[in-house]
C-alpha cells in the first residue's frame, strides 16, 4: 500500500531556511533595486553568503563542494 509523502522539513533543513531567510531580507533585500538599476555585483554579500556555506553545496568535497560523499 503506498502512503503519502512527507513533504514537511525537518528541523535542520527549517534552520537552514530561517537563516536563509532572514540574511536575504536583512542584507539581499535592502538596496537590490539599488545594485540592480546600476548593475553592481556586490562582492561584499557573496563573501557572507559563502561564510553561511552557501557555495558548493550539493557537490561532494572531492569536487571542491562541501557534501562528505557521492
């Protein structure tokens, strides 16, 4: 018999996307429109999205990512 799926997040995953969440509407969101119009790349935000581990994700660590295996 199948069941339903779960699609509901866990704990960790929730964290991960409150964190997420926050840095976008406390430091992506302020100014976008700004950087936008004038078409800047702000170095200074990719540099703190890479400190929440945001680069590299899904790749194993072989591969420069920060997944253990593959």
């Amino acid at each position: 018999m199948l069941r339903p799926m779960d699609f509901d997040l866990t704990v960790e995953q929730e964290e991960f996307r409150r964190v997420i969440r926050a840095f976008a509407d406390d430091v992506v969101a302020p100014g976008a429109a700004e950087r936008d119009e004038k078409e800047e790349f702000p170095l200074e935000i990719v540099r703190r999205m890479a400190e929440l581990g945001l680069f590299g994700i899904p790749f194993p660590r072989r591969w420069g990512g920060r997944a253990p295996t593959a």
